[in-house]
C-alpha cells in the first residue's frame, strides 16, 4: 500500500541517478515502503533489508542513510522527502493561527471533536510498551485509544519516571487492574531491558501492575518462521516479523484484556456529542 503523496515532479532532479546496484537496493526498500499501511522508519527499512539479506551488516548502517537520503531529496523514482517518518525531530510550531476570529470559529465549527476517556469502562487499564521505536506506527495502526511506550532501547531515568508518574495517575483515575504488555527482541538485551525498566518502576512505586512480555518470547522464531539476525545468530529482531504475524500477535494479545464493544459505545457517544456540539455552533458568528 503506498502511503506517500504525489510526488511533484517540478523538484525531481533529472541528474541523479544512482549506479545500478543501488538502484536495485532502493526498489527493494521501496517494495518494504509499500508493503504496510503506515509510515516506517529508515531503522526500520534498514532492519529489514540487513534480515532479507540485501544488505551485509550494521557497519552498513551509514552507507544506508546516504543513499536513501539521496533518493528522498532527489525525488528518484518515488522516494519523497516525506517518504519516511522522522523518529528524532520534532520541530516547536508557534505564532501561527487563524487570520481572523471568524476564520477560527469556522476552524472549531468544522474540526471540533468530543473526545471522552475510554478507560473508564473496560475492567482494566492497558498499556503497550515496545523495543522498537521504528515501530510506533505498527504498533498506532493495529491499535487504537491505548497509550503506547517506545522505548527505543535503554529507556532513560526521565523516561522511567514518567511511566511511574502515569501509572500512578491510572491508579487514582480507574481503580482497576493495570496491565502492561510488553514487544521486544528475543535475545538477551531485549529481555533485560523491560527487566530493568519493570525494577525501576517497582523500587520507585507502590503502584500494582502485571507486566506481560506478550512477543518476541522463546518458540516465537519457530512459530513465524523468523531469521536470525544476521551479526548474531541465535538472536531474533522485532523489525524482522513479516506485518501479518506482527499484527496478529499484537491484536491478539491486545484482544485478551479490551472490551471492543465498550470502546464503541464510547466512540458513539463521541459522536453524538460532536454533532450536538456543531449544531450548536452553526448559528453563531464572531
């Protein structure tokens, strides 16, 4: 599925072409682009091309950058500078609004939406916490209305207590059971690292959870029929699970502990209230 706008063919740059070889490298990582409905990360591409066997090693990584960044900007055959999602930036928009106070009531008539907290009526409080910061839109395109955690890695002091600080808010707000379940590699990094994680929380809170490592978890490689990775053989990547098994064994875990018809009759009354509200606005005028 191709998830990228029209490419605008004043900025293509009908210069550059890369050597054949390379050429042959971007469709493949073009094909892994198209292949899911959600923006992927260059970690993300770059995973699946060292699995697939189309590129050598992590030393690789850096050569790999430049050459698709190089695609991206010169518009080559697809590529876009949008083609892929930025993990590490975000830029701070400020100063910026509506023209006039009409333009922004139009804005509010038009855009505003109820939005309702869905935790309320489910028997538990869910989060999903994840190795694998490529894979945040993976884990927001399988999922809906549960708060996700990537962690990207060791996470930081920072980050740790932020956790804590939202699972004692949970607490407070829900008065139920709170559930973690946790994706990660299936080596011995990836199991210390929600390890270390799980500690942290425990040591600093009293607050009560289960943590649930719901995937990678051993017998998984034979279940998916995964590759080794390439530079340490024995171990088993997140990034390299084709999209179908990734997706059934996020939903079905998900599946265990959310009440979809709660969380419809939450989005209906959403719904309802949104439409009351813009009714409500249609007569006004600033």
């Amino acid at each position: 599925m191709g998830n990228c706008k029209g490419k605008p063919m004043a900025y293509k740059n009908p210069d550059y072409k890369p050597i054949e070889r390379n050429q042959k490298i971007l469709s493949i990582a073009w094909s892994h682009v198209q292949s899911v409905p959600y923006q992927v990360s260059l970690r993300w591409l770059f995973y699946r091309l060292l699995q697939a066997g189309v590129i050598s090693g992590k030393t690789r990584y850096d050569w790999f950058v430049g050459l698709v960044s190089k695609a991206r900007t010169n518009y080559w055959e697809g590529w876009r500078p949008d083609t892929l999602a930025d993990d590490t930036r975000t830029a701070v928009i400020r100063g910026t609004g509506e023209r006039t106070a009409g333009d922004w009531l139009e804005v509010v008539r038009t855009g505003a939406r109820c939005h309702l907290d869905f935790w309320y009526t489910q028997s538990v409080y869910l989060e999903l916490w994840f190795e694998a910061k490529a894979m945040r839109y993976q884990f927001e395109h399988y999922t809906k209305h549960i708060t996700l955690r990537p962690f990207g890695g060791d996470a930081s002091i920072p980050y740790k207590w932020e956790m804590v600080e939202a699972l004692e808010l949970a607490r407070k707000k829900y008065r139920q059971g709170i559930i973690i379940l946790y994706f990660g590699d299936l080596d011995p990094k990836g199991e210390m690292i929600p390890e270390s994680v799980e500690d942290s929380i425990r040591y600093w809170s009293d607050v009560g959870f289960n943590f649930i490592r719901a995937g990678l978890n051993p017998g998984d490689e034979v279940k998916y029929n995964l590759p080794e990775n390439p530079e340490d053989p024995g171990k088993y990547q997140w990034e390299a699970l084709e999209d179908d098994p990734a997706r059934d064994l996020i939903t079905s875990a998900v599946g265990r502990f959310v009440d979809y018809d709660a969380m419809e009759r939450i989005e209906a009354l959403e719904n309802d209230a949104t439409a009351s509200f813009r009714r409500h606005l249609d007569g006004l005028e600033l």
